[in-house]
C-alpha cells in the first residue's frame, strides 16, 4: 500500500482528498495535517466521513516520510515549505496555484507577489491528463490546475488542437462558480446573508485562472468570474470564431476524436433536453468535466461549455487521477463515483 498524507485537511479540498484515498483500493492515508485542528477527530470536521475513519489530525512537524503528500494549502504557501515537503514525500502533488504557471512575471501579476521558488517551476508537471499524460507518467512533482482553468482548457482544446480557429484572436470566457471554491474560511463575502440569491461578479477582469488558460493553450484568454448560489459546481462559456470553412461536421469530429479515450470528459451537445448541454449540478461528487458547443452556422461564432464539481474533477479527483497515472494504476481507481440527479 502506497503512504500518502494529506496537507490542509481541513479545508473542502483537504476532506474530497481524504474522502476519495481513504476508500482507494492501493493508498493508506497515514496522516491529515491541519494547522486549525491538530489532535482532533477528521469526522468532527468532515462528518460524511463518520463511518469511514477515526484518524485524527496531526501538525506538519508530526508527519514522518511517506510515499506521496497532497499539498491543500493556501495559495502562496507551497513555495516556502516546498523544500520541507519534497525531504518527507517522494511524490508532491500541489493543488495551490503556486506552480501553475511557469513564468515568474506572469505569476507576480497575477498573484501579486514574488515568486519564493522560481527554480522549480519548470520541473512541476500540470496535473492535466488530458493534456499531459505521457508527461505525468515519470514526474515527482505535479501542480493541479485551477478548477475554471480546467473546465475552460477542457471545453477549448479540441479546437485548439484540430486547428479550428484563429488562435491570435484568442477566447473571451465567462466562469460561474459555487461558493466553496472560496474555501472553508472564507470571509464575509460568503456569508449565507450575502451569498444567498445572488449573482456576484467577482473577477471582471484578470482572473488568474485566465492566465492558465493561456499557457495550457497558447492563445490569448480573457476571463470574468462570477459567483452563484450554488454550493458546488464550476460552467465555463467561452466565445470564439471558427475559422473559414469550418463546419459543424468538423466540430462534432474534432471534440468526439479528441475525447474518444479519456475516462473522465464526456462531449455533451444534445438536440433536445434539460441537461442537453454540460451542466455542473449533475456531476456534484464526480471526477467528470462534461463538454460541450453550440454553433452559430450563419456566422461561424461559437459558444464551448465546460462544467465540472470544483471540489472533484477541479481539484481532489484530478489530483487522485494524476496518482494513478503516475503509480501506474488504472487510471478510475477510486473515482468511478457517477453523480447524483436530482440534487
């Protein structure tokens, strides 16, 4: 069995990380670090893991080696315990953003700070598999993109790949996003008072995630955030032309070759139906990022939609997929959970 420890177990990310290891047919979850609440039962934060575990959680100084070690912290902290996790774990998977992009100016503008680890933004893998998978296969350091980033990047790359429009003139994407994407210390933001009913426009502009988008790509992208009511769930709409003499034909093989192979993208674009394009609600709790497109065929515009459970497939699942990959292990191992509807 493979020794994995959990990093930020607390948060929303820390506790679908545990809630997908602990049931892991391959992996033991030796320690849930917490700096909030060390020595306390998991179950006491997390309760739908009553049943599941009686572990505790421990301080950072507690952790002894292990194999693996999921990085859930906050944003900015990595890079200035990178060296202390890289000497305990073999294999480091960061779920924070602080190795996402690999250019310092980049990340300094996005971030708005400087970066503590410049050295070792070139050795982090994306943890994409869709994208990078060959690459995941003999890496020890991997950074999970953002969960917009992941659902935009999703729903573009077929075209990006297949050459179906102009690069140079880029994306223009609008995300919504539920409320745990702030995390489980948000502030007053998120308060049921201001969060309740409301369509908030956080980011409407310079949204880091556009910046991923950007370098998992190679083409311009322009994103605005906003926040819904929902608790979970992300949906990307991206805008764009096709380029001349592109047509539905090749839309439809594009995304279909694409994706024909990948366990966790469905290609959703149905002519009739609720759900008939992606829609996050039916895959809260799922590894799955649904796809899909509606074209304009009098003038070429076209609207891509990615949705996806934040928590899972935007985080905790995708970096469980990335482990199995890079262990060698079928690549569903504790992710076959199908969703739930109605919800």
């Amino acid at each position: 069995m493979m020794r994995v420890v959990v990093a930020g177990a607390a948060g929303y990310i820390g506790g679908e990380l545990l809630r997908l290891l602990i049931g892991h047919p391959e992996v033991e979850v030796v320690g849930a670090v917490s700096s909030r609440f060390p020595g306390k039962r998991v179950d006491g934060v997390h309760p739908n893991l009553r049943a599941s575990t009686d572990m505790l959680f421990c301080s950072a100084d507690e952790v002894a080696e292990c194999d693996a070690v999921f990085l859930a912290l906050p944003h900015r902290a990595v890079m200035t315990q990178i060296e202390y996790w890289t000497q305990r774990a073999k294999l480091v998977i960061d779920l924070t953003g602080d190795f996402r992009l690999n250019d310092t100016k980049v990340f300094e503008r996005y971030y708005g700070s400087e970066h503590r680890a410049p050295h070792l933004l070139d050795a982090f893998v994306p943890g994409l598999p869709e994208l990078h998978r060959e690459r995941l296969r003999g890496t020890d350091l991997i950074s999970v993109p953002g969960c917009m980033a992941t659902a935009g990047v999703l729903a573009l790359h077929p075209l990006v790949a297949h050459e179906l429009i102009d690069t140079e003139a880029g994306v223009q994407l609008d995300a919504r996003t539920g409320s745990s994407g702030s995390g489980s210390t948000a502030g007053p933001a998120n308060l049921h008072a201001e969060r309740s009913g409301a369509m908030r426009v956080f980011a409407p502009t310079g949204h880091r995630h556009e910046a991923e988008i950007s370098q998992h790509l190679g083409i311009p992208a322009a994103m605005t955030a906003t926040g819904v009511e929902a608790v979970r769930g992300v949906q990307t709409i991206a805008h764009t032309t096709l380029r001349p003499g592109v047509g539905k034909s090749d839309l439809r093989r594009a995304f279909r070759e694409q994706y024909a192979r990948e366990p966790f993208v469905r290609v959703v674009a149905h002519q009739r139906g609720i759900f008939r394009y992606p829609d996050p609600k039916i895959l809260l709790g799922s590894n799955y990022c649904d796809v899909g497109y509606a074209l304009d065929e009098d003038t070429g515009r076209l609207t891509t939609i990615g949705a996806l459970d934040n928590l899972v497939k935007g985080g905790a699942g995708n970096a469980v997929q990335c482990l199995n990959i890079r262990m060698g292990w079928p690549e569903t191992f504790g992710l076959t959970f199908p969703g739930l509807h109605p919800l």
